[in-house]
C-alpha cells in the first residue's frame, strides 16, 4: 500500500508539473498585467508621486480628496452611470432586433448584413467627428433636412441637454459588431423549437419569449457584461465629441481642456482620472480612482453572472 500511495502522489505531482506547463504562460502574463498593476494601483493610491521621484505615504489623503472633496468626480461618476443605464441597454436592444430584422430577409441578406456592420469598422476618432459634423447646429445636414420640414433642431452636442443622447445614438450607428454575433446566436436557435412552440399555438412574442431569449441568453449575458465594462471605460468618444463641438479641435494633454464640454455634460469617469493623473499631476488620486473603478466593473460583473444564473434557472 504504501508504495502503492507513493507511485499515486508521484502520478499526482507529474500531472500537476504538465499542467503547469501548459498554464504557466497565461499564469505569467496574469501577474504581469493584471495582478502586478493592480497591487501597485492599490500602494501608489496611499502614496503621492510624480514618476519621478520615490513615492510619499500619505495614507488616506487622495482616499478622501476623491471620495469628498473633489465634486466632479461625483459628476463624472454620475454621467457614466447615467451612459451604462442608456448605451447598453440602446446597444443590446438595437443589435438584436437588427439581427432579427435581417435573419428574416428572403433576398440580399448578406449585402445588408454588410452595410449594417461597415460603420463598425470606422475608427472611433473618425466616426466621432464625422458623427459631431452631421449633428452640427444651423450648418449640419441633419439639421438642415429638419428645417426643410419646418423642424428646429436640437443643439446636439453643443446641448447639455442633448449631448448624452448624441453619444448614445453615436453608439447606436456602430452597433454592427454586436449585430453580427445576435446573428450568429439567432442562427443556432435549433428550428424544432420554433416548430414544436408553433404546434402547441405559440404566437410571435410567446415564440421570442420561450424560445429565443432563452436559447441565446448567453450572448445576451457576454453582450451586456462586455457592454457594461467598456461604459465604465467610456472615453475617446466623448473627449472627441467635445473637442470638436466646442470649435477647439486640439490633441495630446491639451485635449483636457474640452472635457466634459458643454458643461460637465459628457465628463466621464476615465476623462476625470486623466484629468487628476496628467493634468493636475496627482497621480495617487489617480491610482486611487483606477482602484474604485475596478472594483465598481467586477461588482457589476459578478452581479450579472449572478442574475443570469436565477433567469437560466441555475445555482446562485
């Protein structure tokens, strides 16, 4: 017996060493770019540095200058929150009923299919400015095609009122990434569903309802999940649109002075973390920020998974 044990554990330890093998790479790039930043994010935010010189302890200083004192960080939480409650849902949603609008075409379906996905390709900063000169008051053309009609345009993005909706619809027109994975999904739907449902008198919605949400549940879960993540990073997007709107199209730091335009309305979370970091130089503010934000991304994060798991009908 005893030796019986000892080959086991051998045979243990040698399956354990080819793992390794297998995972170690991917287990070192982890501690490289993600635990090692994250470690050093949490030290440097109870720490004031420049980069230059060796950082200071200040224990709970830029804790409480984030939290407390500095209140566009309050705007600028709220405006990305505000973005995350309005672009995910308008992304998800458009995405999915575009791909089922085009799942249905008998005729060019494929043609379509491109032209729906090809703004996705355009890069964010072009799209940007293209998008903010369409939208552009009194001389852009969709406000121009308005007053033909005896309409007056909104101000767009030069509106604190409207600008967060302009991103929104600027968020809309490149949908096609996410349309193309719905099409796919949609496309899995096993038909035998649709048929059996059909049988016992489903009708369209009950059909949508019981059939398909369920089925492509899990891409609706990777969609919103990766949506939700990347609207807590929102940035070049309304850093252009406000450059641009406000008539000083500038790059590098000097961007900084835009932000937010008009008004604080389109300031984000990360736009702010720039600001505080490379504006004002205070970089374990910062780092402090980086930190909540992480910590707000994974929260959500867990709390979809947790949600998707009661609406598939699985263990919390």
């Amino acid at each position: 017996m005893p030796a019986a044990a000892s080959r086991g554990g051998a045979g243990r330890v040698r399956r354990f060493l080819v793992t390794l093998t297998f995972i170690g790479p991917a287990l070192i790039g982890i501690l490289i770019f993600l635990v090692y930043p994250l470690v050093a994010a949490v030290y440097f935010s109870f720490t004031r540095f420049d980069m230059f010189n060796p950082p200071v302890w200040v224990g709970l200083d830029f804790w409480e200058y984030v939290l407390f004192d500095d209140p566009t960080v309050r705007i600028a939480a709220k405006n990305t929150l505000v973005f995350v409650l309005l672009m995910v849902p308008a992304r998800t949603v458009g995405a999915l009923l575009t791909a089922m609008l085009l799942n249905t075409m008998k005729r060019s379906r494929s043609i379509y299919r491109t032209l729906y996905y090809l703004p996705a390709l355009a890069p964010p900063v072009t799209a940007t400015i293209a998008f903010v000169l369409l939208l552009k008051p009194g001389t852009g053309p969709v406000n121009t095609l308005l007053a033909q009609f005896g309409l007056e345009g909104p101000g767009w993005f030069n509106d604190p009122d409207w600008a967060k909706a302009s991103l929104t619809l600027l968020a809309l027109w490149g949908v096609g990434d996410l349309m193309i994975i719905f099409v796919a999904a949609l496309l899995d739907v096993p038909q035998a569903l649709y048929e059996a449902a059909s049988l016992d008198g489903a009708g369209r919605w009950h059909r949508f309802r019981y059939v398909t949400l369920p089925t492509i549940s899990p891409v609706l879960l990777f969609a919103t999940i990766t949506g939700v993540i990347g609207t807590f990073n929102y940035f070049t997007q309304a850093a252009v649109a406000g450059s641009v709107a406000s008539g000083q199209v500038t790059s590098g730091s000097g961007i900084a002075g835009t932000f937010g335009y008009p008004e604080n309305s389109t300031l984000t979370y990360p736009m702010r973390l720039y600001s505080i970091g490379f504006g004002n130089n205070l970089f374990g503010a910062a780092n402090v920020m980086a930190v909540i934000l992480f910590v707000v991304s994974m929260t959500a994060t867990i709390i979809l998974l947790r949600r998707f798991r009661a609406f598939s009908g699985g263990d919390s």
